[in-house]
C-alpha cells in the first residue's frame, strides 16, 4: 500500500511539474544550397536557412499581406512615406513619373555588434546594379535611380517608375563592413569571393535569430542563437538542419527520429506525406498548402529542334498532365495553364488551353516536317532525329517518376527524350548558366500578385554580358510580352491592371517558352509538439517567423 501510495505521489509530481523546454530542433530538407550569399542565385534550399539568420526590408506573411520585417513601418502614399512625382525630362519626351519612397531600419545589429545601418542598403544596391556582380536579377536594383540616406536609419529610395507593388522591396541586405572590400577589389570575381561562402560562419554576415555556426556541405548546417538579435527571442537555442538529397532517406530520418521536423517547403513529397498521413496520423498535423509554385519545363529556345512553337506545343499535348496529378497526387496538384495560379487575383481563364491529345500532337510534329518515323523516332528531312535531353533534380523520387511518365508518352507520338539528373547545386548552376540543352523541370515559387517580369522578360536572358543575371533561362523574346510586363506592373488599378496580365496569359499561351506542369500543393508534416509554424504557400517561407516556432511536450 505504501509503495503504490508513493508511486501515485510520484506520477502526480511529474504531471505537475513544468515540460522542460527543448533546446534543439533538428529539421530535415531534401535539398542542399549553393552560394550563401542572398543576391546570387535563386534557390529555395537558401532562402530556407537564411530567412532564419536574415531578414528582407518586407515580405508578405502567412496570410498574404505586406509587412515591414527590417523596416519599421510600410511606407504608402496614403501614409506619405510614398509620393509619386515627376521625374526629369530624360531627352525622350519627358512626362515620366517616378516614386519616392521612405524606409526607416528597425534597430538591428550584426552578429559581431555592428549597427545594420544605411551603409548596407546603399552597398546592396551598388552590388545588385553592377553588370557583373552576377545577382540572381538585376532589374529591380537598376530602377532605383537614386539613394539618399537622412542619417543611419532613415533613407529614401527614388524608383524611375509607379508600379503597383511599389513597396514590396525584399531587399536581402549585404554587411558592408565585410563584404563592400571584397566587391570593390573585383566586382567581376564577387560571386567567387563573398565571404559567404569563403567565411560563412562569420558572426558578421547575420542580423536574424540565428547565426551559422556550423557547415557541413552536403550534409548539415548548425545555427545558433544570434545574441544581437533585437526582435523576439527565439524559443530554441539551436537549429540543426540536416540535409537529404533524397526524399525516401527524408522519411526515414524523420521515422527513426532522427529528424523533429521536415520542413514543409522543401521536405516530403505529396505522394509521400499521403501514404505517410495514413500511417501516421496520430503523430503529426497534416496540411495541405495550395501554394504559388509552378512545376514547369523550360525549354532550351536556342535549340533548334525546340525553337519551333509547333514541337513546343506537340510536347505538351503529349503529355496527360491530368492523369498525373490523379494518379500521383490524388488530384491535389491542379494541372497548370501557365505561371499565373488560379488561386491569383490576376489569373485568367482565357488563355489558351492545351489538353491531352496525340493525335493533334502527330499532326503538330508532321506539319513542323518531322514525318519520318525510324525505330520509333521521328526525323526531319535533313535526317535529324527528334531526340531532346532533359535535365531535372537528382534525388527527388517524384520529379524522377515525373520525367519517366512524361518519357513515356512522348514515346507514344515519335519523339526521344533522354532524362538527365543533377544534384540541386550543379543543376541550379546550369539553369543560372543556360546550360541545358533541351528541357529542363523545375519548379518556381512566386509572390502574391508578382508579375512574371525576371522569367519572361527578354532583358532578363542571364549571359556572361551581364554577369549571368536574369531568370529567363529558355532565352524567350517578345516584344509585345515585354510590353505587357511592363503595363501590368506599372497599373495601380487592379481591374486595369488584370487585362494586361491576360495579355501576359494569352501570349505565353501561343508562344509556350515554359510548359507548364502544375501547382503544386506543400504538405506540411508539423509533429503535433511543434507549434508557431505558419505555412505561407509563396516565395516568402514559413521560417521567416522562426521566433515563433516553439516546442511544447
């Protein structure tokens, strides 16, 4: 009696007692990044872990919406922090209109003391309008006309247009104090030599909750509570994020607990967090982002097999998107029309539609005179065989059978497609550097409402001219597309603003440099202890809000 007297008491007083709070979150992802420095390169694996030691001027949150992060307050016209004015007559008619705009810093430090101050916005920018920094994109630094700092904290940007996202400036600051000495020795040698990726554990390059403390390439990145971090103390004291360059190795760490959490960006596949649900459920919270990420195919428009709009369309007819996304999604990943979602206030429904249909794909490919069928593979009359590479990641088990399908079918109407593989890093490159010969699939994660300026228009064809910036990787020209471009981001009237994004619709829908594939849903797969994580479904990821991601047992 005594024994169970004592053992009752016993059970009581651990009930009672408070959790211990967990120090360590080890999360998984499927993907490892390249360059660490933010402005080169556009890679998802990046942005993941440097939301958590950085922060952009705004981003849009969990629930759409535009929010100061390293700024104080949102500068609006309506506020007055944004005024449209008329800027100088530039010897071509004059009347153009720019903005002005506003920003105050928050109070932030880099992680070796130093103040984050206008030194490092104005230092961004100079990198990001130099023609051979080799950023990711270039286009948003060269409208900023003019830079006026007020003192360390304030400063004022001059932009040579109105556009109607005119503050949504994600700027992802560089540390001066350490990198401006390393660009200003060779600004053509920049991206070889950033302390990024030279001295990546430098306490300096961080201003967020975190600060890396440790790379293990390939394999592992530690970060550690930044002490001079002035927001919301983070709950953890360290984040391990362990990576897995394959999606069946990604759920079998996060079984055997070896893992806490695969994150939802970049984790599981649909496929897998499906099975995975029905087992597991007990576990874990399952969600099901729809997300504004477009699976596509890029096609290689230097390749002259690829450069005829009939083989462009006759491939996409080919394939039977629908019976993809049934058979390896369930029907959750809608089969996409173009880069604008349907979940987007600017989508259209009246571009023109492509479905599953080889016949019209025969007649397609006979008419662009490929009429000759050896082996099972059409030639033209010069003798060239309809044979294409494609390129995608290695490693990714639903990108893989993707390709095979898609390998398939193409077989079924006389066309070769012989698939390749790279590691996410030399296939990143290879896009970054138009590479690839034939096709390429991938996926893009987009912004609220953005406009698809950095992958359609032809001034954004990365080349060594202006140091591999850009994101147009099929090397697509249009003037009318560069056109609407420009009038779809230069309309503040959303209803005004919608008939040029159905120009946009319609004229990728003729001209199909990118196939499109579909949109793809991100399955959040949250252990039911971790709480905070707000799945946002666009380009600003959830571990932008890291602080608030807690633990609870």
């Amino acid at each position: 009696m005594i024994l169970r007297l004592l053992s009752l008491l016993l059970a009581l007083s651990m009930l009672a007692a408070p959790a211990r709070a967990k120090d360590e979150l080890v999360l998984g992802m499927n993907q490892s990044p390249g360059t660490w420095n933010p402005l080169i390169s556009a890679m998802l694996a990046k942005s993941l872990i440097s939301n958590m030691t950085a922060r952009p001027l705004t981003a849009y949150d969990a629930n759409s919406r535009l929010v100061c992060l390293a700024c104080t307050e949102l500068p609006t016209i309506e506020n007055g922090k944004a005024r449209v004015i008329d800027l100088p007559d530039d010897g071509k008619g004059g009347g153009k209109k720019g903005i002005e705009i506003d920003f105050e810093l928050r109070d932030l430090r880099w992680g070796d003391g130093v103040p984050v101050t206008a030194k490092d916005v104005a230092f961004t920018i100079d990198v990001g309008k130099h023609p051979l920094s080799g950023v990711a994109s270039s286009e948003a630094y060269r409208r900023i006309l003019k830079f006026d700092a007020k003192d360390e904290r304030r400063f004022t940007l001059t932009i040579d247009r109105v556009t109607y996202d005119y503050n949504a400036m994600g700027l992802s600051l560089l540390p001066a104090h350490i990198e401006k000495p390393i660009f200003d020795a060779n600004p053509a040698e920049y991206r070889n030599k950033t302390a990024y990726d030279t001295d990546s554990t430098n306490p300096g390059l961080a201003f967020g909750p975190f600060r890396k403390v440790e790379i293990v390439p390939g394999s592992r990145v530690t970060l550690e509570r930044n002490q001079t971090w002035t927001g919301q103390a983070p709950h953890f004291k360290r984040i391990v994020i362990k990576i897995f360059e394959n999606t069946a190795s990604l759920e079998a760490n996060l079984l055997s607990g070896n893992i806490d959490y695969a994150l939802g960006e970049l984790g599981l596949s649909l496929d897998q967090t499906l099975a995975f649900e029905k087992r597991h459920k007990a576990k874990y919270d399952f969600i099901y982002k729809p997300a504004l990420i477009y699976e596509h195919i890029d096609t290689m428009l230097d390749n002259k097999l690829l450069a005829d709009r009939r083989v462009r369309q006759a491939i996409l007819m080919a394939i039977d998107r629908k019976a993809i996304s049934d058979k390896l999604f369930e029907g959750k990943q809608p089969v996409a029309e173009g880069p604008i979602s349907p979940l987007d206030p600017m989508f259209s429904p009246a571009a023109r539609r492509y479905p599953f249909d080889p016949a019209a794909a025969r007649k397609l490919l006979d008419e662009a005179g490929f009429t000759e069928v050896r082996n099972g593979v059409r030639h033209n009359s010069q003798g060239e065989r309809l044979s294409i590479d494609m390129t995608t990641t290695a490693g990714n088990r639903v990108r893989e059978l993707v390709a095979q399908v898609i390998q398939s079918q193409l077989r079924q109407v006389g066309i070769e497609l012989r698939i390749k593989t790279d590691p996410p890093r030399i296939f990143s490159e290879s896009l970054n550097r138009r590479q690839f010969t034939g096709l390429a699939m991938f996926a893009w994660v987009q912004s609220p409402g953005g406009v698809p300026l950095t992958i359609l228009k032809s001034t954004e064809i990365p080349s060594a001219a202006n140091g591999w910036s850009g994101q147009n990787y099929s090397g697509y020209r249009n003037a009318d597309m560069d056109k609407a471009l420009d009038n779809a981001e230069r309309e503040l009237d959303a209803q005004k603003r919608r008939a040029f994004f159905a120009d946009i619709q319609r004229l990728y829908a003729e001209d199909l440099p990118v196939l499109p594939l579909f949109f793809r849903v991100d399955p959040f797969v949250i252990p039911k202890q971790l709480k905070g994580v707000a799945p946002t479904g666009h380009l600003n990821s959830s571990t932008l809000w890291i602080e608030q991601w807690r633990w609870e047992e």
